[in-house]
C-alpha cells in the first residue's frame, strides 16, 4: 500500500492496514459510519501545463494508530487514504511546496477539514493540500479566490513582474487567508503592469514621432531614423514606395524587459538590419547616408532571362560591383570613416581573350571530366552530391544513370545549380537548399523530371556516406 495515494472505496486493503498497524477502530465502524454518511464530493479543473482534475474532500473520520506512526483520513464518498510523517504534497497550478520547506501534512491533518487531492492522466488521486475549510460554502470561496489568482496570471502572464512570483509556495495547508493575500498582491502587480504599460505605449509613440521620419512625395521616399545605436540612418528611394514607421521599431525602441541589451546596441551597429532592408527595394535608386558622411548610390537592378531565371546585378555610383564586397566597403565607409573602396566583380577583371578562351575550356573539361561537387541540407539531414554532365556540340545535358536532362542555357544553367550545392547562392535560404535546387530544376525542365533528379541524387547520396563510413 501506498501513503499519499486515494484508495476510492472501503475494502479489505483498509481492513488489513487497520489491523498491521494497529489501529483501535474496526473495520465494521468504519464501514456502517461510511454507509451512513455517504456524499459525493466537489471536484474542479485546474490549468497549467498538465490540465488536472482536483477535488475537495472532507474528512469523516480521522483513524490514528496507537503508535502515532500513521493517520488514515476516511472521506464522505467512502475514499480513503494513508498519511505518515514523510507524507508529501503534489502540486497544481500555482501551487507548490519549495524544496526548502518541511512540510506538515501529518500534524496539521483535522477531523472535519476538506483537503484536496488532483488526478492526472498519469497517475491516480494524490493529495494537493489540507485547508481550512469545514463547510462548503467556505469551499466555494476558497476555489473562487483560486480561479481569480489563475486567472489574473494567465492575463499577465508575459509580464515578467508575473513569471517571478507565479507561485504560492506553502508547508502542506492552503489557508483562504493565503489566497486573499496572493491575489491582493496579484492585483496590485496587474495595475502595475497595467501603468508600466501605458508608458510603454507612449514612449513607442513618442519615439516614432520623434525618431523616425518617412517623407513621400511624387519622385521619391526618403527615410529618416535616429537609431538607439547613437546612428542616423537615411535613405531617398526613386520611384517612391510605401513604407510605415513600425518598419523600423526595433531601430528606436526597447521595452522595460529589453533594456540590458541597449549598452550591447550602442557598441554595435543596425548595419546588418539596415543592409538587409535596402536588399529588399530592387529595381529602385537609393542614396544611403548614415551619419554625416557623403551619400552613396545604390541599385539592386533585378533580370529575368528568357528562361525565367531571376539574377540581380549591384550598382554602386553606378558601377557594377560584388553585393558582398559593397556591403563590407559600405560599413568600413560610413563607421571607420575609411575611403570608399568599389571593387568591380571578379568575373568582370579584364583578360586577353586568348586566355579567357583557354579558360574556359579548362573549366568545361574540369565540369565535363569530374563533374560538379556539392551538398545540400533538408529535414533529413546532409547529403553529398554529384552531377555528372555531357556535351553535345553546344547542348549541355546532365546525366543521371541511363537518363539525360538537356539544360537549357547551357553553363548559364550550371552555374545556377553551382551556388546552391556549393552554398555561393545570393540569398542565404538558397544555399545548400534542397527545395530550391528542386525549384531551379522545374523552372528548366518541368516538376516531374526536377522530382526524378532529386531522387535519384538523395539515392547516391546515401550510397556516398555508407562508402564513406566504411
């Protein structure tokens, strides 16, 4: 037998403990007092992680053996259970024993007192807490001060000032008096958290009035932010774009619960931030400013080929030039206060054309002999890859077993899939991407074949890791 644990009808398990443990009562008694007395008791929901169902029990009669080793409440329902001095509690929502406290389920238990027991889907009845409730009525007003203590957290549950005292620790007894308290200081913390609130409210408001101007007219936007990393950033986009100021918030403003991070955002930058969401305005002209150096010129210019294959070329003072080289020139620029350095792509450095031609050749032999080599990264996991190609007079195909896909746009093509299996791709979720190798696959040859390939590639890819691992 277990203590702690609700035994739901008077039977020979009670029969037996009252005779191990010598108790004084009889069975019999306690039999004919249950038959008598006989009441169903009041059970509620509790919430929380694990939703529980717990109920009030009152105490009908409480059995203590002759060595005052062991009490055995019996309930109106005919329940029962065992308690002994290393009796413990089990918690509820909101409700628990620190691990620092002696509890004293064992001498506080009284005859005519409801306690409370709580079941889960995982165990049976255990016991939650004695009360000081004798009449149902004061049972009910127990319970309602507990409802009204949930139900205030699980309002303010996201204010921290409610995560830190979410709890009503207790020694085993759960006094009406305990809950008036809690939910008085829960009630003072809700109209604190209710003002603190409204003062974030106009803070924010203040600072996008404050901290941020967007301009539009005709020809263009122009975008102004007094950022907390103590920077200013502007930009004059042409043709003119909607854009609103929430755009920005995280530029100008931190919550209470945020400001440990303001001394980290003034010895860093929202350059990142801030290249990300000029990437964002293609085909348009952009003069970027930031502080009080002179403005640069900046232009994504969005292609679509005959293949409808997407491609964007950067243009800074309108000069070609590598994304990821502008970015870093661009920050060195406007922080360090360094000379602007515009670097022209590498594929653009002039060669003879002899040489380019050879080149060339080489590559192709390179692609046309050893394949093309890479990785992609899904659900499933990493998975090395090789595409094997073929060439026939200027048709460029690629071979998978006995099959052959022709590429439409020839090298074009190739070097599509390149950046994604070797991680060189534009946008950061291309690389490595199993979805976008199938997307850039369907747009050349159609959504059944792309699937075909990509199975056949996840195949040898499996084959690759077992010789691999051998």
């Amino acid at each position: 037998m277990e203590r702690d644990k609700l035994y739901p009808i008077i039977d020979k398990r009670l029969k037996l403990c009252l005779k191990l443990y010598s108790f004084k009562e009889s069975f019999e008694e306690i039999e004919k007092l249950v038959r008598k007395k006989k009441t169903l008791p009041k059970t509620f929901d509790t919430k929380g992680y694990y939703n529980r169902k717990a109920t009030f029990r009152k105490i009908l009669k409480l059995l203590t053996n002759t060595r005052e080793t062991i009490k055995i409440p019996i309930f109106e329902d005919g329940s029962w259970m065992i308690l002994t001095k290393d009796s413990t509690v089990v918690d509820i929502h909101m409700l628990d024993v620190s691990y620092s406290t002696k509890q004293r389920v064992f001498q506080d238990v009284k005859e005519g007192y409801y306690l409370i027991t709580s079941k889960s889907y995982y165990s049976s009845d255990r016991l939650v807490c004695l009360t000081d409730c004798q009449k149902p009525e004061e049972t009910q007003e127990w319970l309602m001060l507990y409802e009204n203590i949930v139900a205030l957290y699980e309002k303010y549950r996201y204010a921290n000032e409610f995560q830190s005292r979410s709890i009503l620790y207790h020694d085993g007894t759960v006094t009406r008096e305990m809950l008036k308290k809690k939910l008085k200081e829960f009630q003072k913390l809700a109209k604190e958290v209710e003002e603190a609130e409204k003062e974030e409210k106009r803070k924010l408001k203040e600072a996008f009035q404050n901290k941020i101007k967007i301009t539009q007219t005709e020809k263009t936007t122009q975008v102004w932010i007094d950022a907390l990393d103590n920077h200013t950033y502007e930009v004059e986009i042409s043709p003119p774009v909607k854009l609103k100021k929430e755009r920005f918030k995280n530029y100008i403003y931190l919550h209470r619960y945020q400001q440990s991070n303001l001394k980290y955002l003034q010895k860093s930058t929202f350059w990142s931030s801030f290249w990300g969401f000029l990437s964002e305005l293609t085909n348009k002209t952009l003069k970027v400013k930031v502080d009080n150096a002179q403005p640069v010129d900046i232009l994504f210019q969005e292609q679509v080929n005959k293949l409808g294959l997407r491609s964007i070329t950067t243009y800074c003072n309108k000069k070609r030039v590598s994304r990821y080289d502008l970015n870093q020139s661009l920050f060195e620029y406007f922080y360090s206060k360094q000379p602007l350095v515009i670097k022209p792509p590498n594929f653009l450095t002039t060669v003879p054309e002899d040489h380019t031609k050879e080149l060339r050749l080489k590559k192709e032999r390179e692609l046309l002999e050893k394949g093309l080599t890479g990785r992609l990264f899904d659900l499933e996991g990493e998975i090395p890859v090789k595409l094997l190609f073929k060439k026939n007079g200027k048709k460029w195909y690629l071979t998978i077993g006995e099959y052959e896909y022709h590429l439409k746009g020839g090298k074009a093509t190739i070097k599509k899939l390149e950046s994604v299996l070797k991680g060189t791709a534009q946008t950061y979720r291309a690389r490595y991407s199993t979805e976008e190798l199938y997307t850039r696959l369907s747009e050349i040859l159609g959504e059944e074949d792309a699937l075909q390939i990509l199975e056949a590639i996840k195949e040898y890819g499996k084959l690759l890791q077992a010789l691999e691992k051998k």
